[in-house]
C-alpha cells in the first residue's frame, strides 16, 4: 500500500486508507458540528427576523406563499449555522492539510484566512449597519398614491444577505492585493501610478450602489479608497520582502 508523508513532525506515515479515514473523521465532526449550529440558530430565528425587520422602519412584510417563512426561516438558520461552524470547520480543514504544507506555505496560508475573516466580517457589519438601511431608504423613496409598498418577507431577505455578502467580499481587496503581489502578478509601483483610476472607478461604483446624493456617495467610497490604501501598503511591504528573499537566494 503507498504511504503518503504527512511531514516530518509525524511519528510515521499514513497509508492512503488512513489519510482517507482522517478526511472521512474530520468531515463527520465538521458535519455534526454544523448541524448543532443551524439548530441552535433556528431556536433564535425569530429574535434574528426581528432584527433584521427593524433595518426597514415603516415597511410592511407579508408572504406570499405557504412555506415561504418557513423557508426564510430555515435559510437563516443555515447561513448563521455555518457562520458559527465556519472557525471550527476552518480548523479541521488546517489540521488535515497542515502536515503536508512548508512553513513559508503555513505562514502565507493562515495569514490570509486570518485578515480575511477579519476583512470579509468588518464588511458584512458594515454592510448590516451602514449600507442596507441606506439603500432601503433610498429605494422605498420611490412611492407614488397609487402603488402601496408591501413588500414579500423572502425578497427582503434576498435583498439584505446578497448586500451583505458583497461588501464582505468588496472587503477582501486587500488581501487579493497583497496575494496578487505575493506571487509577482500585480506590481506597486502600477497600483501607485493609477491610484487616481482606481479612486475613480471607487466612485463610479458607489455612485451605482447608493442614492444620487454626495454624503451616501462617501458613506460607502470612503472605506473602499481606505481598502485599496491598505492594500497598497500591505502589497509594498510584501513586495520588498520578496525581493529581498529573491536577492539574498542568488
């Protein structure tokens, strides 16, 4: 039987069967885990709904079929179950890949998946707090006598987790940046040379999302221009150690 290398720090080898049967353990903990987690959360959901109703002052919900809170319901108790897992479900998969990764590799990895979780939560919240109630306010501006706003409770939900989950991706820039830099695709001295493009592109895309007022326009092209900042220092910084590694090599 082939033996796969675990690393040096293990005692000995493990057969293929027993990588197999190591995968097979962590995918039952990282299943058992989660499911534990959607239940916990679907014993909450009505807090959460509340909550998430609040963001619309004013605004009447209905649904408009049968299972359609229900399954608003169970789609919430999913998207928070894995939201709780997601650090222990992270884990597992570090420990089974761990063994096989360099230390520079260990390094580069656990770094990204740690500034970008710290990213990606740091967006929703923003786009929880700051983006949705604006746009809501923006959009239910549109009302004349005739048409009265009610609106159904599952596209009001569609509408809040694909606002959230875009910022918490917008807020990744950084971290493509630097990873982008970290493998000699992307220069710094490009992104410096454009920084002007960039923050315009940064406002033409605000400009799309947001009400057509300057102040809503900032509230969300702010935090991306600081995003692309930070991203260029962290790419420089990146960037010179690489070089310094490449120098020192020959």
């Amino acid at each position: 039987m082939k033996s796969i290398t675990r690393g040096p720090k293990d005692e000995k080898n493990l057969t293929l069967v027993e990588h197999l049967a190591e995968l097979r353990k962590r995918i039952i903990y990282s299943a058992l885990l989660f499911i534990l987690s959607v239940g916990f959360c679907y014993s909450f959901v009505e807090i959460i709904v509340k909550d998430i109703i609040d963001l619309a002052r004013n605004v009447e919900f209905v649904f408009i079929a049968p299972a359609e809170l229900l399954m608003s319901y169970i789609k919430i108790s999913l998207i928070g179950g894995l939201i709780i897992s997601a650090p222990f479900l992270i884990f597992q998969v570090w420990l089974f890949i761990i063994p096989e990764l360099k230390n520079k590799e260990k390094r580069l990895i656990f770094f990204s998946l740690l500034l970008g979780s710290i990213f990606f939560i740091t967006g929703v919240a923003f786009a929880y707090f700051v983006v949705v109630p604006t746009m809501l306010v923006f959009f239910m501006g549109f009302q004349m006598d005739a048409i009265r706003p009610m609106l159904s409770f599952n596209s009001y939900l569609s509408f809040v987790l694909s606002t959230i989950f875009t910022f918490g991706t917008i807020f990744e820039l950084p971290i493509l940046m630097v990873l982008l830099s970290r493998f000699g695709i992307l220069k710094v001295s490009f992104l410096k040379e454009n920084r002007k493009f960039i923050i315009l592109i940064i406002f033409v895309f605000a400009a799309i999302l947001t009400p057509p007022d300057v102040i809503s326009q900032i509230i969300l092209a702010g935090p991306m221009i600081l995003l692309a900042e930070i991203g260029i220092f962290l790419s420089g910084l990146v960037e010179k150690k690489r070089e310094n590694i490449i120098m020192n090599e020959e």
